[in-house]
C-alpha cells in the first residue's frame, strides 16, 4: 500500500478517497471534509498491481474483483474523481520511465492494421452478442455520440438530432450514391435512404452488424437501395457522389491515415462531400492507454487534428467545414453507462461479472475522458472542389432542424419507466 499511497497523495487533491486495505487498515486522500469513495482491497497484492502500472491495474484489479467500491458509489464515482485530479496535473504516469517507453513501442505497433489484423480487431469488440448491445444503445443502436442540443434530451431524441446533422452535411439529395463506412448495425444508411431515396452501401468488418444490418434493410422493404457488405472499405470501388464514416477512422491507425483519405479521396465524386465523424484529441498526437488496447480497442487510435488535416491535405482534400462537438459524447456515456449497470443481471447471465466490470471500467473511463480530459467529437467536411458547398454554413442548422422535426425519437424499449 506504501507505493499506491505515496502516489494517490500526489494526486488527489479536490474531493477525498477512502481506501481500506485487504487487512482493514485505512487511508485518506484528498480533502478530508468531502465526501469520501472508499474502496476495498480484497487481497494482498491488489494495491501493489494497482501501483505498478494505474492505467493498466486499476481496471484489471476492478474487472477481477480485486478492488471494489463501496456503496453507494461506484466505479464510475472513483474513476472521475482520481482522473479529474490526475487531469490537473498532466496525467498518470507509470512510475517506470523505461516501462513507459516500452509501452509507447508497442502502441505505436499496435496502430499497424494491415487487412487481416484490422478485420480480427473490429470482430474482438463489435461481435458480442446482438441482446448486449439492445442492454444499453437506443433501439437505432447508433454506438457513437449522440447529439445533445440540451443535456435534458433523451439518448434516443439525441441520437435522432446526431443522423439529422450528418445528413444536413451531406446535403443529400434523391438518387445519389451514399458509401457509409463502417457502417454498424445499419441504422445512418436506412435514415439516408428513408429521408432522401438515395442508395447506400454501407461496408463493415464485423459479421454480425452486416448480417443484422441487411435484416433491417429486407425488413423496411429497401433491401435493393440498402446495401450492406462485409468488406475493407480499402476494397470498394466507386463512385459515390456522397461518403460518410461515423466512428470508424479510430480504427484506422495513425500509420494508415493518409491511405484512407487517399482510398476515399478517389472514391468521391468530383462534385461529392464526405463527412468524417470522429473521435478526436483536443492536444498533439499521442497513444492509445495499454488497458484499452488489451481489453476494448486492439489497434485503435484517437487521432489529433494536426494528423488528420495532414493526412487530407497530402490526400488532395479540400476542408470545407470543421465542427468540434465537444461534451456531447460525455453525456452520451453517461446514458450508457446508467443503462449498463441497470442490466447487470442480464449482461452477467449473457457472459459473466468479469466482462460487465470490465465494460463499466471501460464507460466510466471513457466518460472521464470526454468531461474532464482531451476527448472531443470532430466533425471534417471534405470536398474535391470548394463549389460543392454553399458560402455559408447556414444551410447545416435549417436542415437539420427541418430533418429533427420530422423524427420523433421512440422510446427506450427497456424497462426504462419503471426502473426510474
């Protein structure tokens, strides 16, 4: 416990951690007057794994229940308030320089998807079962970040407002080809085609969300002008007068950037827009934390701006337009992570109470990251010839608009009602 305390008492300062040891001992951080999370050690080497590398040990320490958070606050609770104070202070480091230049090798190795890793690395997170996914998405299950016009709104009326902006972007109209990039479960591409009659080929790694994604199509009756197909989208061949990719370039990898935009650049139509929605880091570039690497994302990357104006520009890309959605996905996480540990039982009985804790690490992470950390939503508009777009960006707020209002986002399907 001597090296976990020397380090938490350098970083917990603004709100108290409680942290009783596997043989009862106790220990304070932080502000003694607030109010505190505690947590619990179940064994005697719980708090050394914890101290030797945090980014990696506190989520395994969790996943294994090795630590575990008292009532009434959880996970979420004490990854906010230690990565709130880490934030203010530049961060957690593994207290190892050497262990730290070791793990930079290796997740900069990691960002290297040539095909057949690329396709393994999708199927590791979005091949869980179809009911996990229902547990905590809204019905459409857009699993990227919803756009709050007010932090009030429901996931589901949020989500509806985030396909209304991409669409307005794209500034679709009847009959065009759409390309949508990783594509999930299908749901941008069949609001594309039920807005504007436009045809889509939504393309994907994972062979669950294409077969799901090809279901939905047959079942709204537009199985011949929705298309989905299981293939590198390295392997499409256009053109599309339009190219949308939501959440699927942090799969790409740094080393693979100007590649994607040069495969998409020649993919586009001369007269099209592309709109690439994506994670993004509001500092330079960087790497992806080892846990996540090993458990979520194997080779997925948040790219910097600086690393993808680049990549455009040696693509031949003009921008036309970049927005910075900033705590949108936050709140989004938020409703997911709510959503997930009301249906532990279920997601326990589907796999087992490792990977629900593993999951909850990964929201809560996730979350901390978007409200107190480096994580922000871009959105890049690109076009071949700057004609394809108006002189102002007024058009994107009335489409929009237009197009919200003519959705009403449904209900969460869940037994949301009644456990509030």
């Amino acid at each position: 416990m001597w090296l976990l305390g020397k380090m938490l008492r350098q970083v917990v300062k603004h709100g108290q951690l409680r942290v009783i040891d596997h043989d009862g001992s106790e220990h304070r951080f932080g502000d003694l007057a607030a109010d505190p999370v505690t947590i619990r050690f179940a064994d005697k080497g719980a708090a050394l794994h914890v101290a030797k590398d945090p980014r990696v040990g506190a989520g395994e320490a969790y996943m294994d229940g090795r630590l575990v958070v008292e009532p009434p606050h959880d996970i979420r609770d004490m990854v906010l308030l230690v990565m709130q104070n880490a934030n203010r202070r530049g961060g957690i480091a593994a207290p190892n320089p050497m262990k730290r230049g070791i793990d930079w090798i290796f997740a900069k190795a990691d960002q290297i998807n040539l095909r057949p890793k690329a396709s393994s690395n999708v199927t590791h997170h979005y091949d869980l079962t179809r009911q996990f996914y229902e547990l905590f998405l809204d019905e459409d299950r857009q699993y990227t970040m919803a756009y709050f016009k007010d932090p009030a709104n429901t996931l589901e009326r949020a989500q509806v407002d985030k396909k209304a902006l991409i669409a307005a972007k794209l500034r679709l109209q009847p009959g065009m080809k759409v390309l949508d990039i990783g594509c999930g479960w299908g749901g941008l591409g069949l609001y594309l085609n039920r807005h504007f009659g436009c045809e889509v080929l939504g393309v994907s790694l994972a062979p669950d969300q294409v077969k799901f994604a090809n279901e939905r199509a047959e079942a709204a009756g537009v199985a011949d002008k929705v298309r989905f197909q299981l293939t590198d989208y390295r392997d499409v061949e256009g053109p599309f007068d339009r190219i949308t990719s939501v959440g699927m370039i942090e799969h790409v990898g740094a080393p693979h950037l100007s590649e994607y935009f040069a495969k998409t650049h020649r993919l586009l139509a001369d007269d099209g827009i592309m709109l690439t929605h994506t994670i993004g880091r509001t500092n330079g570039p960087g790497t992806t934390d080892k846990w996540t690497r090993k458990y979520i994302f194997p080779g997925g990357y948040i790219p910097a701006m600086s690393e993808l104006v680049t990549a455009c520009e040696k693509s031949g890309w003009e921008i036309g337009d970049i927005e910075v959605l900033r705590y949108h996905y936050a709140h989004t996480i938020a409703e997911w992570y709510r959503r997930t540990t009301l249906h532990e039982a279920e997601i326990t009985a589907l796999y087992d109470a490792r990977l629900f804790r593993m999951w909850q690490f990964y929201l809560a992470g996730a979350e901390q990251s978007f409200r107190h950390g480096s994580m922000v939503n871009f959105h890049i508009q690109s076009v071949k010839q700057r004609s394809a777009l108006p002189m102002t960006r007024d058009y994107i707020g009335a489409e929009a608009a237009r197009l919200s209002a003519k959705d009403e986002a449904p209900e969460w399907h869940l037994e949301r009602k009644a456990a509030e």
